[in-house]
C-alpha cells in the first residue's frame, strides 16, 4: 500500500509542478503578446504620421514653390517653346 501511496505523492507533485510550468509559460506568452501589440500600436501611429507627412510634401502648391525657387522652373508658354521637327525625307511618317 505504501508504494501505491508513494506512487500517487509522486504523480500528484509532478502534475502540480507541471501546472506551475504551464502558468508560468501562459502568463510570459501572455505579457509578450501584450508588448507586441503595444509595439503594433505605436507602429501604426508611426505609420500614420508617416502618410500624413508624405501627403503633405506632396501637396501641388508645395511641388509648385520648391520647382519655382529651388529649380527656377516657369510654366511652359509657346514664346519659351522650342520645337523639334524631323527633316523632310528622313524616317516614316
């Protein structure tokens, strides 16, 4: 009776030791999917502010003034047009 009551301690302490363990896992995995989607949030704001910011460069009168001042480019006219046409006889049409 002895060795049953022994082999049942036995059984019962490393099912309890096995049951600390997996607390312990589920609770770490727990924390890390929470630090994951704290990280996920801040990424999205991140992304967020990203987009706004690249919408905002893009803006056509930012385009404008940075292609006026920066590279003194001016709006095409036919007086500051130059064109270009291919001599008789050459190619087809």
């Amino acid at each position: 009776m002895t060795r049953l009551n022994l082999l049942l301690l036995l059984a019962v302490m490393s099912s309890a030791l096995y049951l600390v363990n997996v607390q312990y896992e589920s609770r770490r995995l727990f924390a890390e999917i929470d630090r994951a989607l704290s990280e996920e949030r801040r990424l999205e704001a991140e992304h967020e502010r990203l987009l706004a910011e690249r919408r905002a460069q893009a803006a056509p009168l930012r385009v404008e003034k940075l292609a006026k001042d920066r590279l003194q480019m001016r709006p095409a006219s036919p007086a500051i047009s130059i064109y270009v046409t291919r001599p008789q006889g050459e190619g087809s049409p």
